[in-house]
C-alpha cells in the first residue's frame, strides 16, 4: 500500500511539474498590439488657378496706385498659367502685364506685376486704338489698317527701334481676335499723346493706331522688363471673347 501510494505522488509531481513548464515557455499572443513604424504623410491639397490667383492678388499692396479689378487678374492669371502648361512660356517667367481696357484712358489701366515677389511694378496709363474709341473702348478688331485694338493673350517679343522710338514686337496667341499682331504691327512703344498733359488739353488720352501705347518716359523701363517670352493680356469684358479664348478654359493641354 505504502509503495502504491509513493508511485501515485510520484506521478502527480512530475505532471504539474510538466504543466508548469510548459506554461512558462508560453508566449502571450491575445494582448499583443500592432505598432505603426512610420505616420502615413497627409496629403497635400493642389490649389487650383483661382485659389492661387486670389492668394497672390491679396498679397499685393496696391496703395498709392489705381487698384486692379479681381476678377480681371483671375482671368489674366489662368491664361498665364495655361500659356506656361503649353510650353509657350518659360516656366519659370514671372511677369504679368495686364492691361484693363473696360476702364476709363485716363486712368492708369496697365499694371505690370511680378507674381512670385507679389507686388506691382509698373502702373501706367496706356493708349487703344483711335477707331476702338474716344474715352472709352468699345470696338475690337484683328484686321488690319482697322487701327483698333485687339483683345486677348500675348507674349513678349524681342525690342527694337522703330518709326515710334523704343519699341516691343507682341506675338498674339488668341486666334481670330489678335494672332494677326505682328502682320498688323501691333508693339508696345512710347507715344507723347499718352500723358496727363494731353488727357488735361482734350478730356481723354491720346490714340494709337492698335498699339497699346504708354508714356514715353516709361517705354523703356516697361519694355526693359517685360521683354523676352512673358505675358500681355488686354482684357474688356467682351462675352464672345471669353468664352471662345482657349486660354481661358479650366484645362489647357496644347
């Protein structure tokens, strides 16, 4: 009896020994947490032409200086834009010159501005063609001898010297409504007509010929700095016009 008893305690300690053992070498698994080993990067959000226009619009300080219309440097920010996304500008080129023919000539209608540095450069005075108006323009045209101005997108050409002095070759890329600018010889030049002398003596600023004429103290200095594949847009809010330039399409590709 007594060895019976000694074989059963035998067995009883080597299996909880067992057991014991055996938990032990266990790993836990039922709490175990999943560690990230990097954050997911949030995503940045693309702003699109308006958004982008409106922040630099904001931006510039227009104190002191006749203040651009919004909604006209949207349109002539999305036309540069695009210009840019069809290679027919640099990428890098940073100057709009705008110039806002729904206004007055005796206001000054043309700003230059550098859309990286934020800020104008140039705010001038500039003459429309003799037959687009008298104090106002109203008549737009791409034919030539019309000596009417012509809306839309340009790019900057190369400078020269002219029968008008100091003079900016404009290349017109809004088909139908400027692309006959060099045919017609439509330049950026000086003129003595536009002035605050000539606008005092007649009640309006002097006409050109088509051309978008400025002071002549400030032909060179603005041709200087916008020449060499930057943007011209001379905007009226001509409905037809708007809707049919390419360069004011949401997406432009070619």
């Amino acid at each position: 009896m007594q060895k019976f008893l000694l074989i059963l305690v035998s067995v009883l300690f080597l299996s909880t020994s067992f057991y014991t053992i055996k938990s032990k070498s266990e790993k836990p698994t039922a709490n175990l947490v999943k560690v990230e080993t990097a954050a997911t990067p949030l995503k940045t959000k693309v702003k699109n032409s308006a958004e982008k226009a409106a922040e630099i619009y904001n931006s510039i300080s227009f104190s002191d200086m006749k203040k651009l219309n919004p909604e006209v440097f949207e349109k002539a920010y999305l036309g540069f834009e695009n210009l840019k996304k069809a290679g027919k500008m640099p990428e890098n080129s940073n100057l709009l010159t705008i110039a806002d023919f729904s206004l007055s000539s005796t206001e000054k209608r043309l700003w230059v501005i550098d859309v990286a540095e934020k800020k104008v450069l140039f705010n001038s005075l500039v003459a429309h063609g003799k037959n687009t108006g008298e104090e106002f323009a109203q008549k737009f045209s791409n034919i030539e001898s019309s000596y009417q101005s012509s809306l839309g997108f340009y790019i900057t050409e190369s400078s020269y010297n002219g029968s008008n002095g100091y003079s900016l070759k404009l290349i017109g890329m809004d088909e139908g409504y400027n692309d006959a600018a060099l045919q017609r010889a439509i330049v950026m030049h000086g003129a003595d007509y536009v002035s605050e002398d000539f606008i005092k003596s007649q009640k309006r600023l002097g006409r050109s010929w088509g051309c978008p004429a400025v002071p002549r103290e400030l032909a060179q200095p603005i041709i200087n700095t916008i020449k060499n594949n930057n943007c011209l847009f001379i905007y009226y809010p001509d409905q037809q016009y708007l809707s049919n330039s390419k360069w004011l399409k949401a997406d432009v590709n070619s």
